[in-house]
C-alpha cells in the first residue's frame, strides 16, 4: 500500500506546479468562454459583430418567455460576446467568469430547468473555478499584477 501512495503521491507532486494549474486554467477559460460564444453569434446578422436579429427577439420572447424581450435580447446578446473576449484574455477573468455564472443559472432558472446534469452543471463548474481561482498564470490579469506590484 505504501508504494501505491508513494507513487500516487509523486504523480500528485508533478502536476501541482504552476505551469500545468496554468494550462488547467487556460483550458477551462476556453472551454467556457467557447460556449457563450457560439450562441453569441447565432444572436447576430451574418457578417455584422453585433447586429441583433430579430428572430433572437422572438427567441427571447417565445421560447424563453424573458420579459422585455427586445431589452434582455441585447443584454443576452453584449453580456456572451465581452464576458468570454474577457475570459480567454484573462482580462477581469473573475468578473467575466462571474456574469457567465448568472447568465447560466438565469438559463438554468427561467429557461432551460431540465438542463442541469447534461448540460448547465459543467457551465457552472467551469465558472466557479475561474471564480475561485482566477485565469492563472497565462492572462493578462497577471501581467497587470506584476506591474501593479512592480510599481510599488
């Protein structure tokens, strides 16, 4: 038993540094950031960056039954096209990672209830790591720390 802890342990030892939490990091950041962003563009006219649709007014009025539709669209709309640029910067990534988080549970509370183990749980994993933890060592929040600290 001591050799299977022994190697547990070392195994343990060799992933706990920096560099790989920092690539862990990076990988959730993309992984999240990917999500919002796919449905992101589906909101908006081919070709533009943020021209609303008017089918996602429709969307947010008929399937989802959000109020204001036209208002909550565009938030929806802004919200999944800054937050995850944020994120995959590492830029404010616990605010970023923060406004994902809300989105997923508003979508998860009003919109989509039955979705929480096959889908929403993981959003919500993936947010409350980079909550938590921060983006790590590959962002620019850690650029703008060292300076910060620098500076000092």
């Amino acid at each position: 038993m001591k050799k299977i802890l022994d190697l547990y342990n070392k195994a343990v030892a060799m992933i706990s540094g920096r560099i790989p939490e920092a690539i862990a990091l990076l990988l959730a950041r993309l992984g999240l950031a990917g999500i919002f962003w796919r449905s992101a563009r589906t909101k908006v006219e081919e070709g533009s960056w943020l021209q609303m649709r008017e089918l996602t007014v429709d969307l947010f009025r008929d399937e989802y039954g959000m109020p204001f539709p036209e208002i909550t669209g565009l938030i929806a709309t802004y919200a999944e096209h800054i937050l995850p640029i944020m994120i995959v910067l590492g830029l404010f990534t616990r605010i970023g990672a923060t406004g994902l988080f809300i989105m997923t549970m508003v979508i998860q509370l009003f919109v989509y209830p039955d979705a929480w183990w096959q889908t929403h749980i993981v959003w919500a994993a993936l947010a409350l790591i980079l909550m938590v933890r921060g983006g790590g060592l590959f962002t620019i929040d850690t650029l703008l720390n060292r300076n910060s600290e620098a500076s000092k």
